[in-house]
C-alpha cells in the first residue's frame, strides 16, 4: 500500500467515513457520489491493487466481499428487486482508486 490510497486509509479507521458493515476482511459504506438510490461501495481491508493482481491466495477476500453484498442487499432493500456488483478494472475500465473495490447499485423504481 502507498501512503496515499484513500481506501486503506478508510479502512483503516483514518477518515470518519461511516461503515454500514464491517468485518475482519471488508469495510462497507456509501459512494460519495451515487449514481443510483442504492450505491455503495464493498472494500477489502487489505491493500489490492485491482482485479489484474489477484492471487489464488486471494480467493476468501473475494469471498468476503460478495457474501458482504448478499447482506448488503438484503440490509438496503433491494435484494427481491435486484441490484448490480461492478468491478471496474484499470484505468481504461473506470478504475479510479486503485484499492481492490466493488460497486453495489440498484434501489431503482421496478
């Protein structure tokens, strides 16, 4: 991790960024600029660049984190209605933070 990763720094409790959920491997809280009525974001405390260097031995973080959006969905509302998990890889993928991160969106009007 470099000393500027604004993820590590919230998961690690620096910022006063509020969790809706954390456990011992992932921290959850809202997008700062969502862009549907349900938009948050699902983080590995563990410093990961991007999907491009995961590692077999990081299978249970990637785990944690869609077994944290299952109870996402159902804590926001939204899973009978349904909802998106996003990855946005690289640069060229939307990737803007490169700190390992899934986007949880849905709430919409069905």
């Amino acid at each position: 991790m470099g000393d500027d990763c604004l993820f590590c720094k919230i998961a690690g409790g620096e910022t006063d960024t509020d969790f809706l959920m954390e456990t011992d491997d992932v921290v959850v809280f809202r997008d700062i600029n969502p862009i549907a009525p349900v938009h948050l974001l699902l983080v590995p405390k563990r410093h990961i660049r991007s999907v491009n260097d995961l590692t077999e031995e990081d299978s249970p973080v990637l785990s944690a984190l869609l077994f944290a959006a299952r109870d996402m969905a159902v804590q926001m509302g939204v899973d009978a209605t349904g909802y998106k998990l996003i990855f946005n890889v690289e640069k060229g993928g939307g990737q803007e933070i490169f700190h390992l991160h899934m986007h949880m969106i849905g709430g919409w009007e069905s």
